[in-house]
C-alpha cells in the first residue's frame, strides 16, 4: 500500500460514522422542504386575517388562496421527494384546519358579520364544522376497509373548497359592492350553507380521478386553462364566482356517479375513465326500437327451443 507523506487516512470507525450521519443528514433535509411549505401557508393564512381587519380585502383573498394552493403542492412534494413522514401528514392537517376553518372564519366575522354578535356565533359554527370534517378524513383515510372507488370521492365538501365558497359573498361585495348578497342575514345563510355541506355525507368528486387527460380533452383543457389565467389577471372576482357555481354545480352528477359505482362491485376497483367508458357503453347499447316494440305491446317471436320441428 502506497502513502502519501503529510495526508492521514481517517480510521475505518471515523468512515462508518460519516457513512451513519450523512443519509440521515440527507433525510433530514428532505422532510423540511414540505414542511416548510405548509408552515408558508399558515402564515399566509393568518397574515390574511390582518389584511382582512385592515380592510385590504383583496390582499387578504389572494393571500387564502396562495395557501389553498400551498396546502395542494406540499403533499405532492413530499410524495415526489419520497419526504412523506408522521409528522408531516398531522402539520398538514393542522395546517388545513387553521387555513381553512379558522381562517375564513374570522376574515367573515371581522368584515361582512363585524358588529353581529350572532355572527361570530355563525363563524364559531362553521369553525367547528370545518374541523370536524377534517377529522372524519383523517378517520376514513386510515380505513382500509373502504372500497377501491372512495379514493375518487370525497365525503362532503372538502376544506379548500369550503373556505373559497364560504368567501364567495366577500368577493361579491368587492366585486359588485353592496347588496343583498352582502347583508347580514344572507351571509350568515350562506356560511351554515357550507358548514353544512362541509360535515355532510353527501360525495363530491376528487381531483385524483381526474389527473389523466386524454388526448382528445387536452386541446379544450389548454383553453379553460388559458381563459382562467386571463380572468386571474383581470377579471379575478369573475372567475371566483364562475369557479364556485362550476363546483356546486357538479355535486349532482358526482352524487349520481357515486351512487352508480356503488350499485356495481365488478367497477370499484377500476379506473374513472373506464368506468365513464362502461357508462357510455351501456347507454348506447339501448335501441331505440326496443322502445318502439314497448309502446305498440308487441313481443319478440318464439325461440328455436320452442319449436321443435325447427
């Protein structure tokens, strides 16, 4: 063995030790990197609850909805630098809580509901429904009971998508201005509206099941997507109030379509897109003669095993 005068070799435990702390050094660095982020989304939540009491409004707004999409991003880089973790998962929740429950919660009563004292009663409500839902996520995420198709479903009205809707009179006011929609009485309504959808049972579809587009749907997906840039920029009110009825409005067919799965265990394991290609399998395979023969009383004639002679 060759040494070089003047350089000392580390000693073989001085090697194992190096080769002990720097993968978890690594590991370590990893898990702060989505942490981080949903910390970033608590403060920006909570910095909109200032904003809110100052009457920016709209910074407020833009602020809630930098950390709803904080909040959509830091699991999905966990996943991506294989950085998930315990304690990241509970920050999430936490996190989700306080941004999307409590948040809203007092950005309504410190604006639209200030002076009502039943509406802070109002906020408290919707607080605690919101929490209470993500508590029944996190029970039914654990579950490993649940059929294959619950995973492109959720239960209720997710948090992000009740704290946008619950703000929907806000950007009305700062949209329109003042009007019924900005009056006590129909703010309160609207905010035990969501609370309600928030802890119901009622399913509203996943973004999981719609992740793959396809080739044909990918044309119009750069459209919608190129329309909503344009609208953030000048239009932003238009676009929340568009974005808002768009999701009430699809929580009939994504009931329908969960009812429908459900009636049919041969498809809980499949994917959406296979599922929505049975759907319209099926509905085509309908005659229209079929109908026709129903209507007139007429019926089909008899089979070969009625005839013998055939």
């Amino acid at each position: 063995m060759i040494r070089v005068a003047g350089v000392r070799r580390p000693t073989r435990r001085a090697r194992r030790a190096a080769e002990r702390v720097t993968p978890k050094r690594a590991g370590s660095a990893r898990l702060l990197v989505p942490s981080a982020l949903t910390i970033l989304a608590v403060c920006a939540g909570l910095t909109a609850v200032r904003l809110a009491a100052s009457d920016k409004i709209d910074l407020a707004l833009v602020l809630v909805v930098g950390a709803a999409l904080l909040d959509g991003i830091d699991g999905r880089v966990a996943r991506m630098m294989n950085a998930t973790s315990k304690i990241g998962a509970e920050l999430d929740s936490l996190a989700d809580a306080i941004n999307f429950g409590v948040v809203p919660a007092l950005i309504l009563s410190t604006t639209l509901m200030r002076g009502h004292d039943l509406g802070w009663a109002i906020a408290l409500v919707y607080c605690c429904a919101l929490i209470l839902r993500l508590a029944r996520f996190n029970t039914l995420s654990d579950d490993e009971d649940t059929p294959g198709y619950a995973r492109d479903f959720f239960v209720g009205v997710p948090a992000p998508a009740a704290a946008l809707i619950a703000l929907g009179p806000l950007g009305l006011h700062q949209w329109l201005g003042d009007g019924w929609w900005s009056s006590f009485p129909a703010v309160g309504a609207w905010t035990l509206l969501v609370a309600f959808l928030a802890i119901s049972r009622i399913p509203t579809s996943s973004l999981k099941a719609t992740t793959k587009i396809s080739r044909a749907a990918l044309a119009p997906a750069l459209v919608i997507v190129a329309a909503a840039a344009a609208l953030l920029v000048t239009y932003p009110y238009t676009l929340m109030m568009i974005i808002i009825v768009a999701y009430l409005a699809h929580i009939p067919f994504a009931w329908w379509a969960n009812r429908w799965v459900a009636a049919r265990p041969e498809h809980w394991d499949s994917l959406p897109a296979e599922r929505r290609a049975h759907r319209r399998m099926t509905s085509t395979r309908r005659p229209i003669l079929r109908k026709s023969q129903a209507r007139l009383g007429l019926r089909r004639p008899a089979s070969a095993k009625q005839h013998p002679g055939k």
